[in-house]
C-alpha cells in the first residue's frame, strides 16, 4: 500500500480510536447514508463507515471490526 497515511497501530491505540470513532456523528438518510457527519482522524465528511472499518483492519491482523463491535477484545501479542 502506499498510502502515506498508512502507518501500522498496536491494538492498543486501534482499540482506543475505535472508542473515539464510536463517538463520531453517522449521516442517517440521504445520498451519504452510513457516511460519517464530521471528520475523523484523515477521513472526510461523507465517507462511508464501511471504509474506515476497512482501514481499521488493514492497521493490525488481530483488528476484526465484527469482533470489536461484540465487545472483543485482544491483547496485543505482536507488534506486526
């Protein structure tokens, strides 16, 4: 990938910006339904929810974004 944005998080900090990103304003009707309200971190207003789950798992192996939403949780183990 060479997105510069790219930078690979323990899953401490992808964990602690899943926290943050729960607290981010979603777009409920309209052409950008599911897009996010406001800005969050690099992404814009409008971009789907769907890619910024994208970009959480892309961050760390262990980051499944169905798990995190049912409450699990991983220690981290590796810092690939």
């Amino acid at each position: 990938m060479n997105n510069s944005t790219t930078q690979k998080k323990s899953l401490t900090e992808l964990y602690a910006l899943w926290n943050e990103f729960g607290n981010t304003a979603v777009l409920e009707d309209g052409e950008c339904r599911d897009s996010i309200a406001e800005p969050f971190l690099h992404f814009g207003i409008a971009t789907p929810r769907e890619d910024i789950w994208r970009w959480f798992e892309e961050q760390h192996p262990d980051f499944l974004v169905g798990e995190v939403m049912q409450g699990i949780r991983k220690e981290s183990v590796s810092a690939d």
